[in-house]
C-alpha cells in the first residue's frame, strides 16, 4: 500500500473498531429496554447486557487488526455492524428482536402509522449516536481502541462469569452468540439452550405412539370428571378473546371473567392453543381439529374441508349462527373459510352498520359496537324463538395495545406490560357488555357462555420472544377456558386439569347441548378433539408448531416439554413444573420418545388433512364459472387469495360483470394487489351496482396502503353485479373478491 493511501485509511481501525461497539451497545440497550418492559429483573437484564459485549469486544478487535492489511474491508464491516445495531432498535423494541430476514419479511407489510411512533425516533437517534461515534473513532489512537475493546471483552467475560456462578451459564453458554444482531441475516444454523443427537431426519410413521410410550413416567394429571347437570341451553355464546395469556387472567385485569368462572362455571387450568397464530387457533375452534403443521394458512389451504364445523353441526340442529368481528376479514382471508359454513351473518369492521360512528383504525372498529350488533342479531332470533350460537371475536388487545379513545387506562402506558393489561381489561368490559345484554334480555340462564383466549402473549420471557406467533413457550400457548352455564353447571367454581386445547373446545360445545358427537370422514377423527366434560377423556400429550421465524414444534406430556427446532434439530427440554421454562433438562430417554411422538403426530396431522374430503366448489368459483371469468390466486394484504384480478387502465374505465350468483352476493370487495402497492401505482377507484335497477351505485376507493387494501361493501341484493373501475393514472392492478 502506498504512503498516501496508508494516510487516507489511517483512522479507519479505530472508526471501524468503534463503530462496531457502538451498533452493538445500541441493539443491546433495545434489547434491555425490551426485556424490563417485559417484567424480567434487572439484575438479569444487566448480566444479559454486559455478558454479550464479549462477541462485540471479540469482533472489534477482529475488526482493528484487519484494518491493517484491509482497511476498506474493515471499514466496511464496522459501517455494517453498526447500522444494522442502530436499525435494531427499532426492530428490538418492537418486534422484541434483532432483524433477521423473517422480521422484515412481516414487517414489509406492515404500515408504519400502526406502530408507535417513539421506536422509529429512537432508531433515528441510534444512527446520530452511531455518526459521532464514528467522528470520535477517527480521532482516537489505535492504543486508546485497544483499551476500550478490552473494557468490552473483561464486561462480557465478567458477565458470563457471574452468569455461571449463578447457575445459569449451562442454559446459554454460547459467549453471547444468541444476543448478536448480526447471526440473524447469516445463512447460519439457529442457537438453542441444548441440543439433542437424535435427527428429525427419519421417516415419520402414520402411526400414533400410545402415551406411555411417550412419557416414561406417565401421571394423568386430570382432574376428577367436571359435574353436569340440568337441561341443555338454547343459546351458546363462544367469546374468542384475542392475545389474551391466561397468567394475567386475575380480579384486577380481568374481572368480569374472573367473576363468571366462580359460579355455575369451569375452568381448565391447563389449556393451550396448538398454534400461537389466530387463524389457525380460529380453525381449531371451529373444526375440532388442529391445524396445519405449516406456514401455510387454512385459509389458503384447507379453505374448502369438510370438516364439519361448529356453526355447520348447530345450524343442522335448528340453531341460527352469527359470527362479529372486531377486525377485518380481509386480514388473513377469513371469508375464505367461514363463507358457507352455516353462518346466516357475518359482521366485521368494514361491513359493520354502524361503522362511521364508531372509533377504528387499521386493525379494526370498536368491539363495544359490534357487541351491539351481535345483540340487535340476537333480538331478531328471540322475536323468531330461534336458538342461536353467536361467535364474538373482538379485536382488543391486539399489538401494539391501541385503545379507543374514550377508553379506561388505569395501568398507565409506560411500558408495553402496561398497555397490554389496558388492553385486557377493555376485552374484559367488552365481554361484560355483552354477558349482561344477555342478562337484560332474560336468556343469560339459557346460555352457555364459552370464553377462550386465541392465543398466549408473550414479553420477552425468553430472547427476541415478544408477541405470540415466533415460540413455544407456555408465555404463547397457555390461553383460558372457561364455561359459564347455569343450567348445565352446578353452583360455584370448578376446575379441571386435564389437558385441553382448542381442538376439544367445540365437542365440548356439541356435548354440552346434548347433540350427538361428530364423526367425520377421511380418518379426520384420528387427529379431532374430544369433549372435556366426557367421562370417557382420556388424557393426551399436546403437539404445537409454528413456523416465523423458524420452523418449531413442541410435545407438551404429562411431566415434560419438549421444544424441537427443525431447522437444524436442536432442543430444548423441560420439566412440566418449571413453569417459567429456565432450565433445560439432558435427559436422552424422554427427549427420544417425545421427539418421535412429535415427528409422527406432525406426520400423520399434515396427511389427513391435506387428504381430507373438500366441499363442493367455493361460492367464488361458482362466480367466476357462471359469467366465464377467470379465477385467480394473488397478493393482497400480504397473503394470497382466489379472486377475480383485473387491471384498472390508464385512460379507460373497466367494467366486470358477475351474473348468475346463488345466492346473491352480499358483500364485495376489492383490493390492490401487493405488486402494484409496492410499486406505490395508487389506489382504485369504482362503483358497484346491483342488478334490481332500483338501488344506488356503492362507491368504494382503495388506496394502496396496508390498512385501506381491502374495502367491503354491503350490496343489494341482486343476481346481477356491474362493478365499474375508474382509470387509474399508473395502472394499478386489483383483486375482486365476492361473499354469499
């Protein structure tokens, strides 16, 4: 290297080194900042913090010797350590997380007015720090750099000393490696707390192991049978409360839920969702069965099962059913599936009457008034002495903790915790609001009230565990169940501890009123839920999974918990009574049998029901079929759907004309595709017309933004739609999509 180019590059060790520090102590204080908010002590987030500047201190030095022979290169590295550090805070204080691939892949989605402004500023501010950081580095002498590399490396070797003496070293005894912001967007093998030799590599039989194969020290942990009594009801109400964990269920959050589980009530204490995502907790609920072992969503997928669902066995008995949500179908296709599954109505936040009035935003409308509109559906069934089942699913609490604005915050906003119980005890109003319009209307004795949480939530218990969707630990699974039946109950309180999750909620339902069980085809029964008030139950190990942002599953037995990340394997095992899952256990017996109790349940879950029997052909493609369109699968929100796609020209209107519908369509929507959205080509503009000749045009506008992708409009009823598409400047591209 020439002398000039030795001047040039002469405080490029010291800025690179620094730089490196400086984006990694940035990520950290996220990451702390993360875990306080979560509860989690400080002493712990302190040792967590100091012990990771080890790999910092390592990659620093690293990084100042190189620069010697590399300067560029070295430069390079530190400018990339340190952005990526300073971008993590964004990512650490809202998804709980360094970036990896998969964040941003859901994050992509996303719009940034539904998240909190402050982390945005924070990263911003991360990036400032990171530039004086590197106008300081360039200042300082090489021996100065030194010094404060081995500041760095003496924290973190003293931190991982502290750690090991405190006994919990053997749990990540990895130098800090699982706390690095950078392993994440490295094509490298994912950490875990112990590892097993057993392979997920061998084939998986069809066959189910028996629970004393699985556990080698069975204990049926059941309680004694739940007493029932009394006439069945006429009316069921199933409440799907949304992110609702069942370690904050208490007097204080959750009082109104608290106070129905104390009389003519059940609890089950060990109740868990199969998957800590809401579709396909939603599937569950409704199906009785778990849902697919995969990434792939029900209702892209198993949209058409016949699996004979909750509202489709109650409507078959008499029963009138009616689901009202507090979010929107569009998210996740939800219309894909429950279209045609018995539902006479169905109310979300775009199709809500009374919508204008109330408060949204991009997740959703108020639940207060959909709860109101729940109870105007259940006056027409008592005016009609109609039985009714009536699904409510509201919105609240759903990250990152928004709130109407009239309502209550006794817990204060400081800390994600806080709003997040904000956020509960407004579900728990909700659910309130509706048990006591039931109360009003003089059926609450007639009704069984069933109150489940979708899913657990989870704050940082674990590293980068935030929200619900990305682990398995009991913080995302364990969710409440509750059953409130007057007549079906005897006073007071009970609870059980069998083992339950939401495949068994809806045959307990089925049993509760008396009806005789399911029994489904394509061996679907093999993998169904069964009723928890049965004497017959029989106690079985629950397999989990979940897929973002890496393939996992779980088998939770009687005594053990075993954790397998697929990709590739590791474990990570647990004792039943470690509830807090902080230390894993090296046992080769039990991880081997639980391993292939998990591979083969998996195996057989994924056969059955990709196998299983399809309705008949969607209302959909009975559309597109009778006015010779063509059906499609594209991106819209983010997830593909069937609709009819269309392109809205540049200098002419479109016209699409569906004829022939049976029934009659009662909603349309329309949406941008996610192609022309992140092409920012602009929204859609048009007017859809029924064909009675006597009703108004519905004018609906698309912008090309997450929380206005998708518009659903009420429509007359007709055989006949016109749906007329204004010229759009850039030619965006659109999404028809039709329900009965």
């Amino acid at each position: 290297m020439s002398s000039s180019a030795l001047a040039e590059a002469r405080p490029l060790p010291t800025t690179a080194a620094l730089t490196v520090l400086v984006g990694g102590a940035l990520c950290k204080l996220a990451m702390a900042a993360g875990l306080l908010s979560g509860g989690a002590a400080v002493v712990d987030v302190v040792l967590r913090w100091l012990s990771a500047f080890l790999q910092d201190g390592v990659l620093a030095a690293v990084v100042l010797l190189g620069a010697r022979s590399w300067p560029r290169l070295a430069m390079a590295v530190g400018v990339v350590t340190g952005v990526v550090g300073a971008v993590d805070v964004f990512f650490a204080l809202v998804y709980g997380g360094p970036l990896s691939w998969h964040f941003l892949a859901f994050a992509s989605s996303a719009r940034p007015g539904l998240i909190a402004p402050w982390p945005f500023a924070l990263s911003l501010l991360g990036l400032a720090a990171l530039l004086a950081s590197s106008l300081l580095g360039s200042r300082l002498r090489p021996r100065n750099m030194w010094l404060i590399i081995a500041v760095a490396v003496a924290a973190g070797v003293a931190g991982l000393g502290v750690e090991g003496t405190a006994g919990t070293l053997p749990e990540r005894a990895r130098f800090g490696l699982d706390r690095h912001h950078l392993l994440p967007l490295l094509p490298l093998s994912p950490l875990s707390s112990s590892s097993s030799s057993a392979s997920t590599s061998s084939s998986m039989g069809h066959i189910i192991p028996a629970v004393a194969t699985v556990d080698p020290e069975p204990v049926v942990r059941s309680a004694p049978v739940v007493v029932v009594d009394g006439a069945p009801p006429r009316h069921v109400v199933l409440f799907v409360s949304e992110s609702t964990a069942s370690r904050f269920v208490d007097a204080t959050i959750m009082p109104t839920l608290t106070s129905l589980a104390g009389d003519h009530a059940v609890s089950f204490d060990d109740h868990v969702a199969e998957t800590p995502v809401s579709i396909k907790s939603l599937f569950s609920l409704m199906c009785g069965l778990p849902p697919l072992p995969a990434s792939e969503l029900e209702t892209t997928s198993l949209a058409r099962i016949d699996c004979r669902s909750l509202p489709e066995v109650l409507v078959a008995a008499g029963f009138d059913a009616g689901l009202f949500h507090g979010g929107y179908f569009a998210f996740t296709d939800k219309l894909a599936f429950f279209n045609e599954r018995g539902f006479e109505t169905l109310i979300d936040g775009e199709n809500l009457p009374t919508r204008a009035e109330h408060w949204s935003n991009g997740w959703g409308v108020d639940d207060r008034a959909v709860v109101d509109e729940a109870l105007r559906w259940l006056d027409g069934r008592l005016a009609e002495h109609r039985p009714s089942l009536a699904v409510v699913v509201p919105l609240v609490p759903h990250y990152d903790y928004f709130l109407p604005d009239d309502a209550p915050r006794p817990f204060g906003d400081k800390t994600l915790v806080d709003r997040y119980k904000n956020g509960l005890l407004f579900a728990d109003a909700v659910l309130a609001r509706l048990v006591d319009g039931y109360r009003a209307r003089g059926i609450f004795d007639d009704t069984l009230f069933v109150i489940v949480g979708d899913h657990g939530e989870a704050f940082d218990e674990h590293p980068r565990n935030r929200l619900h969707g990305g682990y398995l630990y009991e913080e995302n699974l364990r969710a409440p169940l509750v059953l409130v039946g007057s007549r079906r109950f005897p006073a007071g309180g009970q609870h059980s501890g069998r083992p339950s999750s939401h495949v068994d909620v809806a045959p307990t339902i089925i049993d509760l009123l008396g009806l005789p069980p399911v029994r489904r085809a394509g061996g679907l029964d093999v993998i169904a839920g069964q009723s928890l008030v049965s004497s017959a139950f029989v106690p079985k190990p629950t397999v989990h999974f979940t897929s973002y942002p890496d393939p996992r599953f779980a088998v939770r037995s009687a005594n053990w918990k075993l954790i397998v990340n697929e990709s590739p394997t590791s474990t990570e095992l647990y004792r039943r009574g470690d509830h807090g899952e902080r230390g894993t256990l090296d046992e080769p017996r039990v991880q081997a049998a639980l391993l292939a109790h998990g591979q083969a349940v998996l195996a057989t879950r994924s056969r059955l029901l990709q196998q299983a029997p399809r309705l008949g052909a969607s209302y959909m493609q009975r559309a597109a079929q009778s006015s010779s369109l063509t059906l499609s699968s594209v991106r819209v929100f983010n997830m593909v759907r069937p609709c009819i796609s269309f392109v809205a020209q540049p200098t002419t209107s479109t016209t699409i004309v569906v004829q022939g519908l049976s029934p009659p369509a009662r909603t349309v929507g329309i949406g941008v595709t996610d192609a022309s959205r992140q092409r920012r080509h602009g929204g859609i503009k048009a007017q859809i017309a029924g064909g009675d000749g006597e009703s108004e045009p519905v004018a609906v506008v698309v912008d090309d933004v997450f929380e206005t992708s998708s518009k659903v409009s009420t429509v007359p009823p007709s055989t006949t739609l016109t749906i007329t598409v204004a010229p759009s400047a850039r030619g965006a591209a659109g999404c028809l999509w039709l329900a009965p």
